[in-house]
C-alpha cells in the first residue's frame, strides 16, 4: 500500500546553524519540498545580507547551490526576518527583495532565543506597516509572555485583531495553533488571517507532557493544552478548513540541551511528520490523497500539507511528489543528537527515498 502526493510544504521549520544545520536540513528535505524558516538564529536574521547568507548556507548543505535535491522535488527555503524594533521600515522593501515571503512577531521571552522580542506592540507599528505595504506575511507566535502558561495565546488575540483592522491588507498567520480560543477567534477573522497548525499539537496534551511522567521531548511552546483544544484543531483540520495548513514547528535541540534542569522548549518532528498525519488522517477515515477527496474542495491530508499554504502565500503548487507506503520502521532513538518525536516508536508509514 502506497500513496503519491503532491510533494509537501512545510510552512514553519527551525534549521538551525552550525553542526546542526546540515542534519537537519537533509532531513528536512526527504519530505518537503519548500520550507518557511524561521528566523530566531544567533544572531536573529533581521538583514537582506543575513537572510541571503542563511539561505545560501542552508543550499550548502544540501551539496549544490542550486535547488535540485532529488528525482521527485526540489526543495526552496522560503525566508523569513524577525520583526525587531531595531529594523528600520525603509529596509523591508530590501528585505523583500532578497526573498524574505514574511517577518517573524515573537513577544519577549515567550520560546527560545526570543529575549529581543517585543515587550508592546507599538513600536513595532512602523515595520509592520511596511510590510503590509510590500504584501509580507506577519507570523506571529501568538503568546503574551506575561500569562499563565495555558492561557497565554487566547491572551495574546486582542493584540492580533487590533493588527488586522489597523491593517486591511496585512495576511497574519497565527503560528502553531493551539488553543480552542483562537480556533474560535479565527472563524470570525477575515480570509487574511490564516493558522499553520503542528503534528504535535494535533496528537498531544499537556497529559503528555506532564501528566505521567515529565517528558521534555514533548516540551514546546506553545505548550500542548486539554483534550478539547487539540480537538478543535483536529476538527479543523480534518473538515478541511482553508486558514488551517501544515507548519510543523520542527525545532531540533541536542539532547541534552532539551533532559535538563532548565531545558529547551521544541519538538523535532521532520523525520516523523508525514507519517504520523497519514496515520492520523487513516484512522478518522479522511483521504490521504485529494484525487480520493471527490470533486471540489474535500479535505485530504495532501490538501493540507501541500495546497493550502501555498495558495494562502500565494505561490504556485508545489512541484514534484513524495510517496508514502506502509511499511513498519522504529523511529531512531537519537538523530545527530537530536531526540525526535516519537523515539523509539513504531510507526506504520514511512517517506520513501528518491531512488
Ligand atoms: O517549542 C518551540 N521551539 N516553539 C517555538 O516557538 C520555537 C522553537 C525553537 O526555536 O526551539
Ligand atoms: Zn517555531
């Protein structure tokens, strides 16, 4: 049994730098074709120069610079900066020249390497500005540093709303959805503000974390909540709702950065994230492929993790394909050092390698 799908985007990833970058980029690129990169590296990329030099380093690791990676795709980091005071709003037009598809709002503290974040809105008014000028995405980790840590997104929406009517024009992407609040909220936004939604977040509750045993390598942030809010994701999710596409979260952080006293928040889903959301979309019996969705717009796994983003950043469909089959295989303990989800585990789909 195998399914072929368009091959996946994925609208929300942590390559990282350094040693980790080429792992995680190799990785990365087995199953997605096109990928948002996040910007919260040391130092944040908040320069056309900085973002041009990450993306060429991340080319690098893939052994040529052009984009070509494999029989069945290519794979295009999509850039992102991170929305700090210190830009200036004349630069983003540069910033977008050079590639940049959207801007990064991490409030201060709230995940990791995210202490330069905005502590209020306001000032940050400028750039954003700029950017609804140049027709960038705003993504925002949604999270008001100063709340209980269950509460936190749903204290962070009246920032989001109050940006999306001062903006007419602005595209927001809430990042990581987590809640039920904001799933609530969203219904109510206009077609512009859109949700990447994690595998993670769709399979875990704070049980899962600590409700057992403590789990680090389920620590993220945001945090995973109750049964009911990963279930108004699922539900979401599986109706096939347009605003919610895929964007995993994968965020790599060595092993023993993560089985500390004061570990990291991020789950490193790349190597199990295709698998794992065609398991979830067997079992509540939702088509894998959307040529098996019927005609029209019938939600499918494929129209989620490879049509939707897309048409939400409005790029062209993702080109190439990727083929999932059932075969059994036990997730890696340990990647490069990394833990990744599910360790150890069995899982029922694997990605198949270009041949
Ligand atoms: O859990 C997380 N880890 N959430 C984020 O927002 C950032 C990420 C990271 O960079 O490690
Ligand atoms: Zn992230």
């Amino acid at each position: 049994m195998e399914y072929t799908i368009r091959r996946p985007d994925d609208f929300h990833v942590h390559l990282r730098q350094d040693a980790l970058l080429g792992p995680v980029v190799r990785e990365t690129a087995r199953s997605f074709g096109r990928v948002l990169v996040m910007p919260n590296t040391v130092p944040p990329i908040t320069t056309a120069a900085q973002l041009c030099d990450y993306r060429r380093a991340i080319l690098a690791e893939l052994g040529a610079p052009g984009r070509a990676v494999s029989a069945t795709g290519s794979f295009e980091p999509l850039m992102t900066f991170k929305v700090v005071q210190d830009i200036d709003p004349r630069s983003v037009p540069d910033l977008a020249a050079a590639g940049a598809v959207g801007g990064k709002l991490y409030p201060h503290g709230v995940t990791t390497n995210s202490s330069d974040g905005a502590r209020t809105i306001d000032p940050l008014l400028p750039v954003i500005e700029a950017m609804e000028a140049a027709d960038l995405v705003l993504e925002i980790h949604a999270e008001s540093p100063d709340a209980f840590c269950l509460d936190r997104e749903a204290s962070y929406l009246p920032v989001i709303e109050s940006l999306v009517f001062r903006y007419p024009r602005l595209r927001v992407v809430i990042e990581h959805v987590s809640s039920a609040e904001t799933v609530a909220f969203l219904s109510d936004m206009p077609a512009r503000v859109g949700a990447t939604v994690t595998v993670h977040h769709l399979l875990l509750t704070l049980d899962d974390v600590i409700g057992g045993e403590l789990r680090p390598h389920h620590f993220c942030k945001p945090i995973a909540k109750r049964p009911e809010d990963r279930d108004a994701l699922i539900d979401r999710v599986l109706a096939g709702d347009p605003r919610y596409f895929f964007g995993s979260d994968s965020a790599p952080h060595l092993r023993g950065d993560k089985e500390s006293d004061c570990g990291c928040a991020g789950i490193y889903t790349a190597p199990v994230a295709i698998p794992l959301l065609v398991d979830l979309f067997e079992r509540h019996g939702v088509p894998i492929r959307e040529s098996d969705a019927g005609t029209g717009d019938g939600p499918s796994m494929e129209r989620f993790v490879s049509r939707l983003g897309a048409e939400f950043y409005r790029l062209a469909p993702s080109t190439g394909s990727l083929t999932v089959e059932r075969v059994a295989w036990t997730v890696p303990s340990v990647c490069e050092g990394v833990v990744p989800f599910h360790a150890g585990h069995d899982l029922a789909w694997a990605v198949r390698d270009p041949i």
